[in-house]
C-alpha cells in the first residue's frame, strides 16, 4: 500500500423518496455531482491511507486460508511479492471499547431510527427502533433486542469516528 490512488469515471447519487425535499437535493447531487465525486476520492484516499493496517489485517483474516489458490491463479509465487515495510502500512488500532455494535442497513428505505440530537451530553442519542422499521428488523437478524440500543451513543457512520476538536 506504497502507493495510494483513487479515480472514479462517473458518479450518481439519486435519493429515493417522494417529497419536494427529495427532488431538490436530487437536483444538487447532479449539479454539484463533479465536486461529490472528488469528495468520495479523497475520502477513500484517506482511508486507504490512515486506515491501511484495519483493512490489511481483515484482508488477511478472510484470505489466508486462500492464499495458495489467489498465487495459483495470478500466477504468481511468494518470492515475487513486494515486502511491504514500516512506512508502507499503518498499523492497525486496537479497538478500545468492547461493547461495541455495528449495524448495516442496505435497504433502499429510510432508516427508521428515532435521535435524540440536543442531548446535554452533545452526542447522538438513539431513543428506540420503531417497529417495521430497517433499523429493527436488521438488529433482530442479529439475534439484538432493538430494545437494547434505546440510549445508545452513535460513534460512527461508516466506519468514520469524529472526534471534538
């Protein structure tokens, strides 16, 4: 990971739903569409950069067991691969808090999550998953009470922490 590049030929970002609201950032996504793609590339640029180490090492959990077959296939042997040195990959960060959930909805729906967004605290705050909604149904398939996450603080969006500054 020596070299890091990203480039995307063409983007389209279209938001379902039937409101006004829906149209409107429609039509700003195609407008600004130029601006929205060099965004996404430096984004993964950046993730590819500080992050290297994470998706080093969950690379290598799922693929050892297929390393000799992925060699076979590219036709390539151990000795031709490039050692990858100290500055070439991040090192990967120990997770800090074990109690942790990550949830991931891939439904075209919206998410059916109630926040609460002025909490003292300054955090995002889940007061509960409706019922019928994506959020519940994709933690139930998780074998989670929905239930359980009402309170929770949010930390991430894709994988993204954001810190105080």
């Amino acid at each position: 990971l020596h070299d890091r590049s990203c480039s995307i030929g063409e983007m389209e970002l279209a938001l379902q739903g039937e409101s006004k609201l829906t149209w409107i950032v429609n039509k700003l996504a195609s407008i600004f569409k130029g601006p929205l793609r060099d965004y996404v590339v430096s984004t993964i640029v950046n993730a590819l950069t500080n992050r290297s180490g994470w998706i080093l090492e969950r690379l290598n959990n799922v693929l050892s067991p297929y390393w000799g077959l992925i060699l076979k296939t590219a036709k390539l042997k151990m000795d031709d691969l490039a050692e990858a040195g100290e500055d070439d990959v991040v090192m990967a960060q120990p997770e800090e808090k074990t109690n942790l959930v990550e949830l991931v909805w891939r439904e075209r729906l919206p998410l059916g999550m109630n926040l609460l967004m002025n909490d003292e605290s300054g955090e995002l705050k889940v007061v509960d998953f409706p019922r019928g909604s994506q959020a519940r149904v994709v933690s139930e398939k998780r074998q989670l009470d929905p239930d359980l996450f009402k309170g929770a603080t949010i930390i991430a969006v894709n994988g993204t922490s954001y810190e105080e500054q």
